[in-house]
C-alpha cells in the first residue's frame, strides 16, 4: 500500500538526508514523499495577487538541490511514486494538522539533529512538529562538524 | 567602408525612399480623388441645368433653377452651355460658335457622358433627348481645388520633405558617430594591452547593454590568457627543474666515478644509480607525453560504453594489487536502482588511468586512513566523489592544482611529479566531464567528478 510521508526541508542538499534515510529504513513499499518548506506569506498586496507557489519553489531550487533529489529518486525509483514540494504559510498548530490531515499524510520525519537553517522569511516547522504530534519519527545521520560551510554542496547527500 | 558610415548611409537611404513614397503616394491619390469629384459635381449641374433649360419637367423647372441657385455653390468662372443638335449645323461650327473643343463634343454624341480638362478648366455634359431633339449640355468651370489646394499641398510636402531630409541626415550622422564612440574607446584601450602590461583591463560600463557586455568578455578572455601565460611560466621552470635533478646527479655520479681508477663494484654503485636516475628521467617524460596527448584532441579515441561501478571496482583491484594497504571503501548507498543510469561514453584505459590517479593520490596523501567513494546518478550524471582524510590542500593552492609539475607546499615528504591531477582533468573534459576539488589543509580532499550519461536507445 502506498504510504504517504511529510518531510520539512530547507531548501538544502542536507536536509534531503532525512528522506534518503527515511526510505532506506523503510520495508520497501511506494510512498508518496511530501517536503514541506514553511515561509511566512508576503504582505504586499501585488505579491499576493500573483502568488504562484510553483515559481515559488522553482525558485528556490538550486541546481545542487535538483541535482540531489534527482539522485534520490534514481536511488529509489520504485519507493518514490511520488515527489512534491509543497509550501506552508501557516505557523499555528491547528494549520499544521490540517495540513496533515487534507493530504492524508501516514508519517511525519524530521531530522533529530540537523538543524534546518530557515531565512529571515521562513520559520522552522521542526519545532512546531514536535510540539503538534507525538508520532513523528526523528532521523539522525552522521554530520561532518568539522567541514560545514555556509556553501550548500552535494557531498552533503553523500555522506556514509 | 565603414560600418559608421554604413550605417549613417543606409539609414538615410532608407529613411529618404520611405518619405519619398509616402508623399508622392499622398498627392498622387488625392489627386485622382479631386478630378473625380470635380466631374460628378459637373456632371450634376450639367443635368439640372438641362432639365429648367429645356423644361423637361415643366411644373418643376422654376424649382429646380431655384434650388440649383439656392443651395448649390457657384463654381469659379462656371459656364452653361445648351447645344442643340441639328444636321444643319456641322459639329465643327458649334464647337466654334461656343468657344467649346470639338473632342469634348464628339464625345459626347458618341458615348452619352464626356469629360474634358483644359488647364485648370474642367468640362463635363451629357447628352439627352428632348422633344425628338438631341442636346447637349455642357457646364464649364475652373476647379478651385487643383489649381490652388493641390498646389499647397504639394508645396508642403517639398518643404516637409526637404526638412525632414535634413533632419535624417544629421541625426544619421549624429548617432552612427555617437553609437561607435564606447567601441573606439575600447579598440584604443585593447591597443594598450600588450605581453609586457597584461594586467591591463577594460573599464566596464555600469549600464548593462552589448557593449559593457563585450568589456566584460574581453575582460575574461584577458583573464583567462594571463592565467595560461602564468601556467606557461609556472610549467617551464617547473619542468626544467624536474627534468634538471635527474641529470645533475647523472652528471655528478659519472664525474665523481671519473676522477680516478675505480673497483668494479664502485663502478657497478655509480652506473646502478645513473640507471635509476635514468628510469626516473624516463619516467617524467613518458607522463609528459601523455599528458600532451590527452591534451590534444585531434587523435582519435574509441568510445564505449561503461558502467561507472564496473569502473571503480576495477579500479580497486589494480590499487589493491599496487598498495595492498590502502582502506578504500565503496559506498554504494545511492546507486540508482536502474543500472540505465550509471552507464557512460568513455574509453576504459583513459578512465582507468585518471581514476587510479585520483585514487591513488586519496591513498597516498593520507597514509591509507580510509578513503571513501560514493556513486550516484541525477537525470543527465553519473556523480563519483572521493573523499579522503587526509593532508588536504592549502587554500591559497587550490588554483594551481591543475598546473603540471605543481606541488602542494605540504607534500614535500611525498613522492610524485605533478602530472597525476592534470592528467585526470584532461582525461575527463575529454569524456566531457568535470572535475571539482574541494579541500581543507589537514582536514581531508574530497573530488567530484560528474560524467554525461550515455544515451541509450531504448
């Protein structure tokens, strides 16, 4: 049966580990892979008359990021029937759990302790996932301390 | 010519023709226009004229001569003119007798309706039957509007031509000079730079159009040839001192061994190490062609198709077997599930030689602490990262990796050239892949290397 799993991402190659060990760890079914990025909504009236979350988000892609999530979804072609990325611009609870219930999401991942690094603009939905449920699953991978820059690579993806 | 004036001369050309055609095309249309409106005003009067001259209508006639005179304007010299037809009287005399041309008359007898123009006197009749008699009626007039109208208009257009001529001409000029003034600046300045002062660069415009864009390209160029000046340098005195060391101790060995009578062994010692010295000398020169090989593209290599795992694990056998020590290990985690996607275009020995390079070079550089080799595909990729942990590369080295006979300042306790890394490059820009080295000094390299899928037919 297909599974529906919520990822909270930061735009980052490195926080796509949270799904690449997410989905090793699973039993091998279908999912459908949901990663959410939360930003708080423009103010400006013409910003949100011509709100489009698809450029949006295309414009937040990097080509490293692309290049990551294509690597993901070779990796697992048949775990992955479905990728999007949605975007959230709700910082309350109730938001988030309705969010969670329109897209029948079965399983919440975040990273245990990787922290996403949000802009100005965007808010942290890690926290608010902790504090909203109780049956989220925390993903932790081994982070190079030593050699983080503030340049997103694709070696971060690479990582074991 | 130039392109200035090109330009200068074919925008007025150009502009000059498209007026041209326009004025005449306004006077020559308005014109026609006029003449035919001028005839079927004739022609009107011509009618209403005949019908209260002759009576036709004879309850009406009054009203018609009071309508005519009421509300139809009078034309300037406007004449009337009623011929009665008769065989008596030749076509000729009439045409005398009232001052009117005989073709006009003619004319009008055969076709019924005629038109007639004179200068600036317009004639226009027809002909009718009254009372088993034929007339004619004809009404003359000079039209106010060709001899005056169109004659202003057309001397506006001459005038309006003229200005605008003169007009085109200078602001043709004008701008063909101005356009090109940022290029002739340029070209002077690109002049300046010479070998001896090829430091110089162009000063880019803030505004961005073509030409802050040609500055900005000019301005790579120089970069790029100042960096392969400096390499050309760098790679002479690094090559002639790799190749000097080799010959200096050749040279020392055979005159020391020269001075005086030697034992057998002592001259068995020195030529065993002249042979050594030799061999490295060898050694160099080999890899040198090599690289100038790889270099050079106009040799034919034969492609295949490979798999890039197949690759790395060959790759590990022949380090296994060279540095039985080494701790490489292969991280398989995102192999793509579809084997598709790890298939490349390359050729075995080239690919062999430059993997084994990087690899090598991973082992050496970090006293066979563990190195890791990671393969992945992306839509169009095969990405391979090697990482080691070991001395790393200092920053301010990092540019000049990929200069033969470069060597890091800290790997002067390590053998080797400095061939390896620039051969591996060469080899994958000719597989058309691309090779990127991020490093820390003592905190380990790790190389990205991303290599263009094959496209299969499927």
């Amino acid at each position: 049966m297909q599974k529906t799993i919520l990822i909270p991402i930061d735009f980052r190659v490195a926080s796509l580990n949270t799904l690449k060990f997410a989905l090793e760890s699973s039993t091998g079914e279908p999912h459908k892979v949901i990663l959410i990025y939360a930003e708080f909504l423009d103010d400006s009236i013409t910003e949100l008359l011509f709100y489009r979350p698809e450029s949006k988000i295309a414009s937040k892609i990097t080509p490293e990021f692309k290049n990551a999530m294509e690597v993901l979804r070779n990796r697992f072609e048949y775990q992955i029937a479905d990728l999007e990325i949605k975007l959230f611009h709700n910082r309350s609870r109730r938001g988030l759990r309705r969010f969670v219930e329109n897209h029948q999401v079965d399983a919440i991942y975040i990273p245990k302790t990787y922290r996403l690094k949000m802009p100005k603009k965007a808010f942290d939905l890690v926290t608010i996932i902790r504090q909203t449920f109780s049956d989220f699953q925390e993903i932790d991978w081994p982070q190079d301390l030593g050699n983080a820059s503030e340049k997103d690579h694709l070696q971060y993806l690479f990582n074991q | 010519m130039k392109t200035q004036t090109k330009i200068a001369v074919s925008l007025v050309v150009f502009n000059i023709g498209l007026l041209l055609l326009f004025g005449i095309g306004i006077y020559f249309f308005l014109n026609e226009y006029s003449y035919v409106d001028f005839y079927k005003r004739l022609e009107t009067r011509a009618t209403i004229g005949a019908k209260y001259n002759l009576k036709i209508d004879s309850a009406n006639a009054e009203a018609f001569k009071k309508v005519r005179e009421q509300h139809l304007e009078k034309l300037e010299a406007e004449k009337e003119h009623i011929i009665k037809i008769s065989p008596e009287v030749s076509l000729e005399q009439q045409a005398s007798t009232y001052h009117l041309p005989l073709s006009l008359l003619q004319d009008l007898l055969k076709d019924g309706r005629a038109r007639y123009q004179e200068g600036s006197k317009f004639y226009g009749g027809i002909k009718l039957r009254h009372n088993n008699a034929t007339y004619l009626s004809i009404v003359s007039a000079n039209s106010r509007f060709v001899s005056h109208h169109l004659t202003f208009l057309r001397n506006i257009l001459l005038w309006g031509f003229l200005f605008i001529v003169v007009v085109t001409v200078y602001l043709s000029i004008y701008f063909s000079k101005h356009f090109f003034d940022p290029i002739r600046e340029m070209i002077d300045k690109v002049k300046q730079i010479s070998t001896e002062s090829i430091h110089l660069r162009l000063k880019e415009p803030e505004n961005n159009n073509e030409i802050s864009e040609l500055a900005s390209t000019f301005n790579d160029l120089l970069n790029r040839i100042e960096t392969a000046f400096e390499t050309q340098k760098n790679f002479i005195s690094n090559a002639s001192h790799e190749l000097a060391t080799p010959l200096t101790a050749i040279m020392g060995e055979a005159d020391v061994a020269l001075i005086k009578e030697r034992k057998p062994e002592e001259y068995q010692n020195v030529l065993h190490n002249v042979l050594t010295q030799a061999e490295r000398l060898n050694q160099i020169t080999k890899s040198l062609l090599f690289l100038a090989q790889t270099g050079y593209k106009g040799k034919k290599i034969v492609f295949e198709i490979l798999r890039t795992d197949e690759l790395i694990w060959e790759v590990k056998e022949l380090i296994d077997r060279l540095n039985p020590d080494n701790k490489i290990l292969v991280d398989l985690s995102l192999l793509p599930e579809d084997p598709k996607k790890l298939k490349i275009n390359g050729n075995r020995q080239l690919l062999h030689l430059a993997l084994a390079n990087i690899l090598n070079n991973a082992c050496k550089y970090s006293h066979n602490k563990p190195v890791s080799v990671h393969i992945g595909a992306s839509q169009e990729q095969v990405l391979l990262f090697i990482k080691d942990q070991g001395i790393g590369i200092p920053e301010s080295e990092l540019p000049f990796i990929y200069d033969p006979f470069f060597r890091a300042s800290n790997t002067r306790l390590f053998e080797g050239y400095g061939i390896g890394l620039p051969l591996a490059r060469n080899i994958i820009k000719l597989h058309n892949g691309t090779l990127l080295v991020t490093s820390k000094a003592n905190s380990g390299t790790s190389v990205q290397i991303n290599f263009p899928l094959a496209k299969l037919i499927k």
